[in-house]
C-alpha cells in the first residue's frame, strides 16, 4: 500500500499547484482555498456530468474524474456531497482526515473554522472546510 502524504506536505502541495493569482494587499482570499476550490469545482463538474452518480446524497467519485492537484495529494477517497467535495488524506496524527471544499453552484454550504463529520460506508470522517463562505 503506497504511504499517504502528511496533511502539512499535502498542504504544501496543493498551495504551490494550485495558487492563481496573488491576492492583493490586505486581502482575506486564501490562495489554498481557492485553489482547492477550483480543483474541485472541477472534480464535481466532470463526476456530474458523468451520469454515474448513484442519486444518494453522498457517493464515492472515482479516481478518474479527479482534477490533477486533488490527484496529486493522493486522498485516500473523494465523496461528492450535495455537489460540494470532501477529500479523505486520513493523517493519523492530524485532528481533522482531511477537506471539505464548497464549490460555487452547491446550496449546501458550511463555514471555515466548523468540522464536518461524515460517514461514508461504516467510516466516519473529520474534514476541515476549505473554500467555503
């Protein structure tokens, strides 16, 4: 089984790739929500107009509707949840097990700071909101 990336690495990771423009002078955009952000925005884009979504309100998005920068942090699964992503990086010695990134066109939002907890198949999660209102 291929080792999982720290949180801190994968931070580090997806704040480098993903990062668009610098935000301006006294500005409170965080470049890795964003990039998160569009990356899943992406992710949830290409799973939807897929057609494989079952209908539930959670489901698992396979590996190959994920964008490049959630691919290279290696999650240990990605679920779509009323249209908004959460990544699973599962660091043991990490409070949270990973993000739960809102994307633009989903009604269900949650603010940065909560802890989303969701189950998914028997596992229970803890995901930090990351580009969420």
């Amino acid at each position: 089984m291929k080792e999982r990336l720290p949180t801190a690495v994968a931070l580090a990771v997806l704040a480098t790739c993903c990062a668009r423009e610098p935000a301006a002078e006294g500005s409170s955009v965080n470049p890795f929500a964003e990039g998160l952000r569009g990356a899943a925005l992406d992710t949830v884009t290409s799973f939807n107009a897929s057609g494989t979504r079952s209908g539930t309100p959670l489901a698992e998005i396979p590996e190959r509707f994920w964008a490049p920068e959630i691919a290279e942090l290696d999650p240990v699964k990605v679920l779509w949840r009323s249209n908004n992503l959460a990544m699973v990086l599962r660091d043991p010695g990490n409070d949270a097990d990973g993000f739960y990134v809102c994307v633009p066109f989903s009604s269900y939002y949650v603010a940065d700071g909560d802890v989303i907890q969701l189950t998914f198949q028997g596992e229970t999660y803890r995901l930090e909101p990351q580009g969420c209102p």
